[in-house]
C-alpha cells in the first residue's frame, strides 16, 4: 500500500530525519519543513520521470547520506539542508530559491538537481 505514493517506510525513515535534523533546528525552519512536506503532500503533478532524475543525482552527490536518505553527510555537518530527499524531489518550491541546496550554494553549483 502506498500514501502520496510511497511506500509505509519511507515515512518512518522521513521521521527518523525529523527527529536527527530537529535536534539543531530552530522553531522557523521546523515550521519551513512541515511546510515543504505539506506542499509535497498536496502537489502530486510532479511527473515520476523527473522524480527518478532528481533522486540519481541525489545518489551521485557526496554530501548525500545513502543510510537516511537525506542531504547532509552526517549529524551536525555544515553542508547540506538536512532535508528528506524523496519528498523534497517531489516539489517544485520557488521559494526561497528553486531547486537543490548544492544548486543554491555559489561554490558546488556543478552539484544538484532544478
């Protein structure tokens, strides 16, 4: 069975990065990451095909930590957003800037997804 289609783990390892990730967060970005996940909830027109894209440049990245699935190497690092990366491909956000973290910062822009 799947919800927002995906499968029942996906939201117990997206948990498992809310609770790492929440421990350095301050009470706005924890109110920016519900939001990101609500609006990935809501906004399902992201095409499959550019889902997969997103997620393989994910797996190629070096900052991204294959054991939780999230962007960032490990707890506490200085690189990367911290975010979930299945539910972050799925969204089309224009805010504060589109795309990947890496695409955002002036020094790994040959890294990430838009």
């Amino acid at each position: 069975m799947k919800l927002i289609g995906f499968k029942p783990l996906r939201f117990h390892q997206w948990i498992d990065v809310i609770r790492e990730e929440g421990r350095n967060l301050t009470t706005f970005e924890r109110l920016t990451l519900a939001l990101t996940l609500a609006e990935a909830a809501l906004n399902l027109g992201i095409p499959r095909a550019q889902w997969r894209t997103r997620m393989k440049t994910c797996f190629k990245c070096p900052i991204y930590d294959r054991h939780m699935k999230r962007c960032r190497p490990q707890t506490g690092h200085i690189l990367g957003c911290g975010c979930f990366t299945p539910f972050l491909a799925l969204v089309e956000r224009p805010y504060p800037k589109p795309g990947c973290w890496a695409r955002q910062t002036p020094e790994l822009e040959h890294l990430g997804w838009l």
